[in-house]
C-alpha cells in the first residue's frame, strides 16, 4: 500500500510539474520536477523481484493445555537472488501472548540463505489459526520494500484446563448396566442399605439378617444399593446473548472451564458422557467412554466461542431426543432470562435430572467498578440484579434443578462441593 | 531513522516558509509551517496520507516559484520534503523490527537518502543551468528517448 502512495505522490508530482513547465515555457518549474523524477525512478528501477522464498513454520506442541507454554520456530529460505534487507513478521492472532524470543528480525538474506526466528507463546484457550506471515523486501538501494504475506498455514488447539473436583451426587432415574457411582435405586451389592427381602439358596450367609430372623423366624438378606454408571450429558450455554462480556472479562470463559471440569470429572467416574455446545450451531459430541472421549470433548471445548443465532434465541430448541430419557443433563449457563428458565422446568419435567451451574460475574463487575461511578447507584444497580438472578435460580430449585451459584472469582471447584456434594448437602 | 522520518520533511517545509516570508507571502509561509506540524502529528501519531503532504510541499514550491522566489531555496525545501518523506515511511516500515535489526538498516538508508538528496539536487541545478540550442532532429531523438525512458518506467510500474 505504501509502495502504490510513494508511487502516485512521485508521478503525480512530476507529471503536473512537467505539464506546467511545459505549458508556462519556464526551465525553473521543469528543473524542480527533476528530484521528483528522480525519486519515481528510484522506486520503479530498484524494486527487489518476487519469488523464491519459501517459509516454513514448526509448532511444538501443537494441542496444549491452556497455560502451558508452546515454541514456534519460523525459518525463511532464500531460493532466488539475494536480498540486501529481508523483513520477517509473524501474524500472531489475538490472545497468543508472547513471553520470550522475537517474532520479527530484519536482517540480509543471501542467495541460498535463510533466516530463522523462535519464540515461545502462551496461549489462552481457543483454537488458532496461523494463515500466513508478511515479508519486505528491500532491493539494492531500494527505498521502498516488496511487501508480500507467504503462506504457511498452521493450527494450533489450546484446551480448557478442568480443575479437578471433589465429588459430585447425581441421581439420575436411569443407569446402565456397569458398575459405577452413581446410586441406582436397585437392591443388589453395593455400600449403603437399600431393604431385605427372602432368602434364596446361594445367598451369602453373611448378608443374612440375624435380628429379622430372630424377630420373624424367616430367613432374610439385606440388599445394598447399587452403584452404576449413568449417562451424563453436558450442556454449555454459546449464546452471546446469554453471556456477559466486558473488557475485563466474561462468563464465557469460566463456563467452558466449569463445562470442561464437569465433563472430565464424570468420564473419571466412569460414565457415559456427551457435549452439547448451544449457540450458532449445535456442536454435539456423542456420548462415550474414557479417555479418548475426553480428548474429544476438550478439543470441541478449545473451539468453543460464545456466538448468537436467531434461530437459538432461546434454549427451547436443545434436541432433547439426543439424550436418553430420564438421564443426567448438566447444563452451564449464566441465563439469559425468565424464558430459560421455563425450558429447563420443561426439561426437568420431562424426567431429566438437571443440574444447572450458572457463573455469576457480578461480584468482579463491582469490584472492577468501585470508584468509576457513582457508589449509590452501584450497589442499588447491584442489588437489583442480584435479587433477580435470586428469584430465577430460586424458581429453578423449587422445580427440582439442583442449582450451582458459582462467582466466577471463587474456586469452581468448592463452589461444586458445597452445591453437589453429599458433605456440601449435609452443612446446607 | 527516527529523527530523520521526523524532522527531514519539516525542515524542508521550514525553508519554504521561511522564503515565503522574506518575499513578502505570509500566507503560504503560514501554510508551510502548518504542514510541518502536521507532518510531525501524522508521523508521531502514525496515521497514514503522509504522501499528500508531498503534494503540499510542491504546490506551495511552485507558488513560490511563480511569485518571484529564488530558485534554489525551494528546491533545497522540495528535496528536503522528498528525502522527509521516503524516510517517514522507511521509518514506519521498519517499526515492527527489534532495536538493534532496525540500526543496520538506518545507517544504510540514511547514506543512500544523502546520495539521492545530493544527485537529484545536482541533476535539477544542471538542468535550469543547462542550455541547448537544439536542432529538428537532436530534439525529436532526445524527446523520443525520454518518451521511452518513461514508457519503460511506465511497464516496471505495472
């Protein structure tokens, strides 16, 4: 672009100068137009020739954790002539944050040469892409460069980092048939005492109630409640709509953090678990087991971003039939209002289990806020809307949704104890 | 670098101002020194349409130039203003570039905008000095020749 402005300043300086000269028959005006010929001369005759570079770029590792820190080696080769001043940047998306080495350098590149630049980076969840990278050259005596932006497409995934929580009871109405955590309703082996029923031969003697026996003369055994594993689905909230956002931060984030910690925690426990991601497109990761399962919930997670779509307003059109019925559904959602509320009741009526965690921001707004506005009006503002949020997420517990009401500058992980965990339920 | 992107062009439009001035045209003196300043606030503030600006300059030279004004002054001012110029927009270019990468890279610059500032100076003194009584036919071949020097330049361009 630069090139094409000292291009037209040049020519049009010297054309209008050698018209005028030419039309007013004065030498003076003829002779100042001779620096500006000399300068469009300069740019058009030294400009360096394209071609003849090839530029490679190394990413190691290229699927982290969030976090952790990631090395990029860019190496240019010179395959053509050699360049006097070769310029090499790196076009870093947002949310790379560089901590060491360069991402440009500007230095000769002889023929058969090449140039090689690292750096380290340590990126925010998300997935990234690395299109190209923009040169300059500079030819003998040039004074404009050749910029060019060369190809080396590069990806790279950075997953959400779960944080590792305590327990989580959920007590869906359907199991599967493997053993697991989760309390099934069905007598059988377990831990803790589901009823007694007669004996039958073959039953372990040591299950046999000695104190029934004595007060009835019949022969009966304690049965214990088994312990299954269920199918779990997790549902993350991408509306934008949903979401709030500001310059120092969002609900996004925490929710595909807490959605990420969700869904690992249940695969370690040994259930079935799926990812459903509500926003501009509904991105479901069928269910399944372990640790490859894992990996594919945490990559869609690493692609995640909060996004609107008129058609998904609302969380009225979550495929219900995608789940099984009377299964757990976790869903992470900060509530976008009174409407989502409805369909989770709907949701729950249907015989879901529904845990709804819901991160909530406004803590870090008023703390980011204090001293900025008005402090009256600060806390009434905040307040209200704490006492709205209060009404939706105590309407929702009153339906039967177990309700986690995570500040997002608290640990999620204690948040989750104190909501869910039978420790948590017993001080409640 | 820096300094030279910064004041070179500056400093041209200041000797323009100033022959403004001394002949009595304070308007296009005035209308100098602003495009100085603003020629220092797009560089600092690194907005683009430095370019236009040359535009200024030469306009306000060949003001001058009708007006009476002597020659040289205003073409040490244009030549300043070219030499500001080029250097403005290395200096941007370069910008991305480490501390010590961009030094080089000054030091060669910086000699070649002395050589062009010096040879294109020269070459438009010995153009107003030079006088030819030309005949049909030398200058039919000399305008053919710069005819197709441009149409040369012309075809690089594109």
């Amino acid at each position: 672009m630069e090139h094409r402005e000292r291009l037209a300043a040049a020519a049009g300086m010297t054309a209008a100068l050698v018209v005028l000269g030419i039309v007013v028959h004065d030498g003076r005006v003829l002779g100042l137009a001779v620096p500006y010929l000399v300068y469009f001369a300069w740019i058009v005759l030294s400009r360096p020739a394209s071609g003849g570079i090839e530029v490679t770029r190394q990413i190691h590792p290229d699927r982290v954790p969030a976090g952790e820190e990631i090395e990029v080696v860019l190496t240019v080769e010179n395959h053509g002539t050699a360049v006097p001043f070769f310029g090499l940047e790196e076009l870093l998306p947002d949310g790379l944050n560089v901590i060491d080495g360069e991402t440009t350098a500007l230095a000769p590149l002889p023929a058969g040469g090449r140039i090689s630049i690292s750096y380290t980076i340590v990126p925010q969840r998300g997935e990234y892409e690395l299109p190209s990278v923009r040169t300059k050259r500079w030819g003998h005596g040039a004074p404009a460069p050749l910029v060019e932006e060369i190809r080396c497409p590069s990806s790279l995934l950075v997953l959400p980092r779960p944080a590792p929580l305590a327990e989580i009871e959920i007590r869906p109405r359907r199991t599967l048939v493997y053993a697991g955590t989760v309390k099934a309703d069905v007598g059988g082996a377990g831990i803790d005492f589901f009823g007694c029923r007669n004996y039958t031969p073959g039953d372990d003697v040591r299950r046999i109630n000695w104190r029934a026996y004595a007060r009835t003369g019949r022969l009966v055994v304690n049965e214990y409640e088994q312990e299954r594993i269920a199918d779990v689905n997790v549902i993350l909230d991408a509306r934008a709509r949903a979401h709030h956002r500001s310059s120092d931060g969002d609900t996004f984030e925490p929710a595909v953090h807490a959605a990420a910690s969700l869904a690992v925690h249940f695969l370690e426990q040994g259930n079935r678990v799926g990812l459903l991601i509500y926003g501009d497109v509904l991105d479901w990761t069928y269910p399944g087991f372990g640790r490859t399962q894992r990996e594919r919930i945490l990559d869609s997670l690493a692609a995640a971003r909060p996004a609107d779509k008129a058609v998904f307003e609302d969380l009225r059109y979550i495929p219900t039939r995608l789940f099984p019925s009377r299964s757990q559904l976790v869903v992470v959602s900060p509530l976008a209002g009174e409407e989502d509320v409805e369909i989770l009741g709907l949701l729950r009526a249907r015989g879901y289990h529904v845990i709804l965690v819901s991160p909530d921001p406004l803590d870090r707004w008023i703390e980011r806020n204090t001293g900025k506005t008005d402090e009256g009006s600060l806390r009434l503002a905040a307040r209200l809307i704490r006492l709205d949020r209060r009404v939706l997420l105590d309407t929702l517990a009153r339906i039967g949704v177990e309700v986690v009401d995570w500040p997002v500058d608290e640990s999620f992980a204690r948040a989750v104890d104190w909501a869910l965990s039978r420790r948590g339920r017993r001080f409640r | 670098m820096r300094w030279a992107g910064l004041l070179l062009f500056p400093a041209g439009m200041l000797i323009l101002a100033a022959t403004g001035y001394a002949d009595g045209e304070a308007v296009v003196g005035t209308i100098a020194v602003i495009g100085a300043v603003g020629w220092i606030l797009l560089i600092l503030r690194r907005t683009g349409g430095a370019a236009a600006l040359l535009g200024v300059s030469g306009g306000i030279g060949l003001f001058l130039l009708f007006t009476g004004s002597g020659f040289y002054p205003i073409l040490a001012g244009e030549v300043l203003a070219i030499l500001g110029l080029e250097a403005g927009m290395s200096r941007r270019e370069i910008s991305p570039f480490p501390k010590e990468h961009q030094d080089k890279f000054s030091r060669r610059m910086l000699l070649l905008l002395g050589s062009a500032g010096i040879g294109s100076g020269g070459l438009a003194v010995l153009a107003v000095n030079l006088h030819l009584t030309l005949r049909f036919l030398p200058a039919l071949g000399i305008s053919l020749a710069v005819l197709a020097g441009l149409a040369l330049l012309l075809r690089r361009v594109k």
